[in-house]
C-alpha cells in the first residue's frame, strides 16, 4: 500500500492543481515526476513540446502527470520518476520502504533536486544515504541495475524508481554532412514531438527535407516518415547521412509537387534562398501544396507567414517563436 497525499502541496503552478489523493496501490493509480530543462531561447518551444506530449504547458520545470511518456522522446525532459511512495517527511518514506521490504540488487538511490528544494552536496548525499540503507540488497555505485530516486516538492516526499534521459539522440550531432542553416538535432526532435504528439503511428511527410534532419530524429523515434528534396546534391548527403546513421533511406530527390501519397502531418522547414533562388511564389505553392498532402502542417519560417497561410485556407491552433541569438524562426501548426 503507497500512502499517497498530496493535498496541501504548496508549489506552484501545476502542483496547486493537484488534488488530494485517496490512499491507493500502484495498479490503481500511476503517478509519474518529470524534471525538464531549457534554455531562455528554447523555453517557448519545450513548453509547446510539453502541451503536444502531456496536454498542458507546465510553468516550471518539473511537474507531475498521470501520463507516461519515455524521457528519452524529447531533448527536455532529463527524466521521469515513477512515484511509489509519498509521505510528508523523509522519516515517512523511509517507514515505507522498510514496511513494503523494498529489495533491489545493483541499485543506486539518487536526489532530485525541485524548484523550490535545492539541497546542498553533503545534505544531498546524506540523504541518499539514509534511504539506501534501509531497502534490502546490494547498492552499486557506478554500474547499478536499478535506478532509484527520492524527492521533495513543495512541502511532499516523493520515491521511486528513476529513468533519465539516455540522451542517445545526441549522437546525430555527429553526422557526416551539416549545414549552418540546418535544424539542429534538438530543435528537429521537439518539433516531430510536436507534430506526432503521443499517435507514434502518425504517417509524416517532410516535402522539403535538406539535409534530413528532420527526418533522423522521426526514425530515431520509429515513426513513419517520408522526405522529399528537390536539389540533388542535397537529396544525395542526406541520404548518405541516414546509411551513416544504419536507418531505411525514406528520402526521394524530387519536387513536392510528385507526391501521391496522403499523410497526417506534413513538416516544412520552409524553404528562403540560401542554396537555390527562393521567391514568394515559391514559398506559396509549397504552403498550397502541402493542403494536398497532409491533414495538418508544422511549418517553420524565417517570416511570419500568418497571413498567407490564413488565405491559404489553413487555421492556426498554435504558434510560438524559436530564438538563437538575433535570428528568429517562427514554427506554426495549421489544421
């Protein structure tokens, strides 16, 4: 039985929310902690990411959801406590892990830090301690088997086990071909999360693909995907780039204008003229192309594109602006 009362939670923003909970077991109720983290720059499109994913747009960053989503999906979330245990003392949760006779081999007990309960190292550790000498088996150290973690968040205990995020998608930094003006490996990633939400089983197109960016992070995350590039030189490296990185070559050199297929979602880094002389028109009959082959577009620009795409037809349902430096892009979904 895991006492479970988080009534009285004096965080704020989405732990306000939380309502007093019942005593329940852990098949009738899962609780799950998230930590995230972005730069002053990103934080408009994590919290556009976190809405996709969890439907709502946490304002700070961590908080909590009935809803499970693997951290290792999203270059923000550093990782996700799967709650077993909550008490108002670190004396409570310790009652708990020694009355359930919590028994782990290789395990490792970790501190999360919150918001609003930052600890220093030697509390850290003593901490940890505390609660790795009182479940049953051996601790590792430095290769553990079972990742633990405990908590404080507002004026509650949290503990359970541990996933972080195994940052394996940071490997496509390494890529063979890059551009400057390239989405990077975080932004491509956040916007598939965007673009697919929590339906893995979305077919996505990217019309304007370059150097496959975009492309990478979809398979990366085994979601069906297609890409179209109209410049061969380009089409050729980001194929190279995909047997790089062992993934099905999904990529045709082609105009958008060739496709026959119908998808849910089309994603358009919309292209501007670096490599190849880019006008208005253009872009437009990419923005009118595109009705014709998704249900719904995530487009980025370096323009605000709001009016075109509202004469194009299209409904704006969100919106937000991604900043490196000086430069801004504005990434827009449209139904």
């Amino acid at each position: 039985m895991v006492m479970s009362y988080l009534a009285n939670i004096k965080d704020k923003g989405d732990l306000s929310k939380l309502k007093s909970l019942k005593l329940y077991n852990k098949a009738s109720l899962k609780l799950y902690f998230y930590t995230i983290n972005f730069s002053k720059d990103e934080e408009a499109l994590c919290k556009l990411e976190m809405k996709s994913l969890f439907k709502k747009s946490p304002k700070n960053k961590c908080f909590f959801s009935n809803h499970y989503v693997n951290p290792s999906r999203s270059p923000f979330i550093k990782q996700c406590l799967f709650v077993s245990f909550i008490g108002d003392s670190l004396d409570s949760i310790i009652n708990q892990v020694v009355s359930d006779k919590l028994h782990y081999e290789n395990f490792k007990v970790s501190y999360i830090p919150s918001q609003d309960n930052q600890v220093g190292f030697h509390e850290k550790r003593k901490i940890e301690n505390l609660i790795g000498l009182n479940i049953l088996g051996e601790a590792e150290m430095n290769n553990p088997d079972v990742l633990l973690a405990i908590s404080k968040v507002g004026n509650r205990w949290i503990f359970g086990i541990n996933e972080p995020n195994d940052n394996n998608w940071q490997l496509h930094n390494k890529k063979p071909y890059s551009y400057s003006n390239a989405l990077n490996v975080r932004v491509s990633r956040a916007i598939v999360n965007i673009a697919v939400g929590n339906n893995l089983k979305t077919k996505v197109v990217d019309p304007c693909c370059g150097i496959g960016t975009v492309i990478v992070e979809a398979l990366s995350l085994n979601i069906y995907i297609k890409g179209f590039e109209i410049n061969p030189s380009i089409a050729y490296k980001a194929k190279k780039i995909l047997e790089y990185f062992d993934y099905e070559d999904v990529i045709t050199n082609a105009n958008m204008t060739t496709i026959k297929d119908k998808f849910d979602v089309a994603i358009i880094d919309l292209p501007y003229g670096l490599f190849s002389p880019t006008t208005l028109e253009d872009q437009l009959t990419i923005i009118n192309g595109s009705r014709k082959i998704a249900d719904k577009i995530v487009i980025l620009t370096f323009e605000d594109m709001d009016k075109h795409l509202l004469s194009s037809g299209f409904k704006i349902i969100e919106k937000c602006d991604i900043s490196k430096g000086q430069f801004k892009r504005y990434l827009t979904i449209c139904v």
